[in-house]
C-alpha cells in the first residue's frame, strides 16, 4: 500500500487513481485530471464524484480497486445533471 504523511493522520493512496490520472478528494471527488490519462479518454470529468467501479460501491479511496485481470473497468460518477456510467480501457 502506499501511504502519504498529513500531520499526524495517515492517508492511504489508491494506486488505481494514480494509474488513471486522477486525484481525488475525501469525498471522492476529481479535483485533478492528467491530460491524455486513462480517465480523461473515459470521459472522467474535474468535479465527478466517484460512486461505483465495477459494480462496487465506493465509500472511501480505499475501496477504489479494479477487478484483476479485466480490460476494462466500469466506473460510475455523480455529476451536476445526474449519475453517468464510464468505461475506462487499462493496459493490457
């Protein structure tokens, strides 16, 4: 796992949002987007909250981790105008 130092609270990464380009807030929310990253060619917009990847709830970073061995993650994001439903193609 890998961690970031906060004062004195430990907060855990999620290599997975790394991977796509993305970093996200507490509340899973994309506060910045790589451009040419996985996420930005999935349509992951700034400002999308995270809810589901792969049929998974998402209730913190930790939980944001693909399933092994698939080509494509489907991930569920909150916007403004209501839920939408992203595929997201990982290397192979």
């Amino acid at each position: 796992d890998v961690y970031a130092s906060r004062g004195t609270e430990r907060v855990e990464s999620a290599p997975f949002a790394e991977y796509l380009g993305l970093t996200l807030g507490p509340d899973l929310r994309v506060q910045s987007l790589e451009p040419g990253s996985p996420a930005e060619r999935g349509g992951v917009l700034l400002g999308d909250q995270l809810r589901t990847l792969d049929g998974v709830r998402l209730d913190s970073l930790a939980d944001f981790v693909p399933r092994a061995h698939a080509k494509v993650s489907v991930l569920r994001v909150e916007r403004e105008e209501g839920p939408v439903e992203l595929s997201l193609e990982r290397a192979g």
